[in-house]
C-alpha cells in the first residue's frame, strides 16, 4: 500500500499544475510576469546606482585623511559686542591640547599664491606651507623625489613638492626633481629646487595634481615672519572620535572667541557620513517608488487570477465532486499566483543585474557596485505580493459551489 502523500507533495502537484496552465495560456503568462519583472529589475538597478554613486563619491575623498579635522578661519560668526578673534599661534596650539580630548597631532598651514617658471613656461597656482612629515601623515605618496625634513623646515630651505599636473606642464621631459625654478610671491622672486613630485591619487582636503607644497619655515621667514596659520589641521586619535572632535572643537572655539561661527570646522569623515545618509535616503526613497511597479503587477496578477477562476469553473466543480477541501483548491490557486510572482522575481533579478552590468561597461568611470541584499529582498517582496494579490481569488475559487460550477 502505497504510503501517504503528504503537504510537500500537494504542493509539488499544485506547482507542476500550475506550469501546466502557464504553458496553455502563454501570452496571459508573459503579461503577468512582465509587471513583477520590470518592478524586480528597477529595484536592483536604483539601489545598484545609489550604491555605485556613494561608492564613487567615497573614491573622490580617498582613504587619506579621514582622521583630520579642518579649522580655519572666516566663519559666518554671529555679531557679538565682546568677540574675540581667535589667533592660530602656538600658544593655541599648546592649549588645544591640555583643552580637547582626542587630540593625537595638530598641524599649522598656510597658503600663497606661486608662480613658478621654467625656461618659457610659467604656472600660476595656490602653493601650501606645511610642516615637515604632513604629507607623510596625509598618505600622499611620491611617484619621484622625497619629502621635507625637519632640517628644510628649520632652515627655511627654498625647496618644493608639486603635483603630477604642475609637474607635466612645467617639465613634459620628466626629470623634475633636482631642476631649479623661479618662484614669484608677494611680488618678489626666489629660486626654488623641485624636491618631489605627487603620485596623482584621492586625497579628500588635498590636491596631488596641481597642489604644490613648501617648508612653512620658508614661508615664516621670507613671506610673512611669525605667522598665524591660515588652516589648524587636527588629527583625532582614531577615526571613530572624529564626529565627537568636530563637536568639541566647534565648543572650544565658541566659548574661547565668545560667539558662534568665528570659524569654519569640517570633517571629511563626517561629510563622508553625511553623504552616506543622504544617498541612503535617496535610494531607499527611489526603491520605494520603484516597489510601487512591483504593486502595480500584483494588481494585474490578482485580475489575471479572477479570469483564471472564472474559466476553470468546471474543474474546480469536479475537483470538489470528487472530494477536493476547500484548502487544497485555495492552495491551488495560490501555488499558482506565488509560481508566477516567483518566476518573474528570477527573471526580473536577472534583467537587474545584466542591465546593471551593462551599464557599469558604458559607465566605465563609475565604479558599480550591485546590492546583492537588495536583490533578495525584491525577490522575497515579489513573491510575497503573488500570495497577497492571489489570496482573494484563491479563496473564491475554495468557496465556489460544487454544483454551480459544474453548471458553468
């Protein structure tokens, strides 16, 4: 005696059925796969665009610096009778370290404006003073030449790293390093040696390609002697305390200026994370809008499924005749709905990820990134709203009178 048959089987008759009835009624099929398929597929491809835009804006900032907080000065500063301007001198320095926590290392910059000519060529740009292993800290590597020492820094040696742009306009042979060029500040010329060029790289705050670099001891004692700094670099101990250092920078400097505002404060790590809400938001808002599709196509399945109840009112009278509950003939149906919503999701994930792909081929400088959670996360809605939109005509279909059905 053969043993009984059990759920996972009714259900594996109900889902072979149900390819049956897909194959008798093609164009019905396709109809109703095209709604969950085009839903399935815009849901993959939006959130793949925001993750590839967040992706490609973090590329843009680079890895390097994302430890620093900007101070500077030329805040929008409310007008307050009893302001005091702050001075980026030493004694600030010393005091931000015994006053903020979190405080590993504090640069001093400043910037001129170059101009710097070789033999018949002359590029003009903004040229940056800083203090000797910056560059170091900033992860900004050399493709030739080295760094400054604290011996340029001392000396004030007339030396100068540029960037890999300034460098191809200024020496298109190659070779810069060692070459001597003439610099023109405030309106006086100087000889300055090219000590390094900059690898072209991401590096947020920074310019590797026409960035140029001196000794902030040079620019103390021939541009402007005992100078305030024009940026405070501040590196946290760790990127995780960055959002908190911006916080109490942004105090330290209201209560010591006595009003808000008296400087600009700015994190590269905390735009970085603001980007990355904003873009969640944006592709989590489009996905939504996107689900709507997915909606839209479970409204035509579930009408596609009332027509279907409608025209198998013979069988689903013989089926009830011959002893059919009302449960397996709702099963039935809704094996049927979910079949569809199911291969439409396979499909529709599918089209998502080759267009996606082609896309990430034509956009050869966006670096694609495909959400896998998203694809099952559209899957399992698709199929979730097959159940839902074929519950009501699954539960006609189990409702309908024997009788009356085998009439027609």
């Amino acid at each position: 005696m053969p043993p009984p048959c059990g759920k996972r089987d009714f259900m594996l008759e109900d889902f072979i059925d149900s390819l049956r009835n897909f194959s008798r009624s093609k164009t019905r099929t396709v109809l109703s796969l095209l709604g969950v398929i085009i839903g399935v597929a815009s849901v993959i491809i939006i959130t793949s665009l925001g993750a590839s835009s967040t992706k490609n804006i973090q590329a843009q900032f680079g890895s390097s610096g994302l430890d620093l907080v900007s101070v500077s000065g030329g805040g929008w500063m409310r007008r307050n009778r009893d302001a005091v301007t702050i001075r980026f001198d030493e004694s600030l320095r010393s005091d931000l370290f015994g006053s903020v926590p979190n405080i590993k290392k504090i640069w001093y910059k400043n910037s001129t404006s170059f101009a710097i000519s070789y033999g018949d060529t002359t590029v003009t740009s903004n040229a940056t003073a800083i203090e000797p292993g910056y560059l170091e800290m900033y992860k900004l590597e050399l493709d030739t030449g080295e760094y400054f020492s604290v011996t340029d820094e001392f000396a004030g040696n007339q030396k100068m790293i540029i960037g890999s742009e300034v460098a191809s306009s200024l020496f298109p042979d190659g070779d810069a390093v060692g070459k001597g060029v003439v610099v023109v500040a405030s309106k006086v010329p100087f000889a300055f040696t090219v000590a390094g060029v900059l690898k072209k790289q991401s590096a947020g705050m920074e310019d590797t390609a026409t960035g140029i670099y001196i000794p902030r001891g040079f620019y103390a004692k021939k541009i402007k002697p005992n100078p305030t700094a024009d940026t405070i670099m501040v590196q946290a101990t760790d990127t995780s305390h960055c959002a908190q250092l911006v916080t109490d920078l942004t105090s330290y400097m209201t209560e010591k200026s006595g009003t808000e505002g008296s400087v600009n404060i700015m994190s590269m790590q905390t735009m970085i994370d603001e980007v990355n809400k904003v873009m969640g938001t944006l592709s989590l808002m489009l996905s939504g809008i996107a689900a709507i599709s997915l909606l839209v196509g479970g409204i035509g399945i579930m009408n596609i499924m009332i027509v279907t109840v409608t025209e198998r009112r013979q069988e689903i009278g013989i089926r009830k005749a011959l002893g059919a509950s009302p449960f397996a003939i709702c099963r039935q149906f809704l094996v049927e709905s979910a079949s569809i919503t199911l291969f439409g999701g396979i499909l529709g994930i599918v089209l998502g990820i080759a267009l996606s792909l082609a896309i990430e081929y034509v956009a050869k400088d966006l670096p694609y990134a495909i959400k896998f959670s998203s694809c099952v996360t559209a899957f399992v809605f698709s199929v979730f709203v097959g159940i839902f939109f074929g519950l009501s005509p699954a539960v006609k279909a189990s409702k309908l009178d024997p009788v009356e059905a085998l009439a027609g």
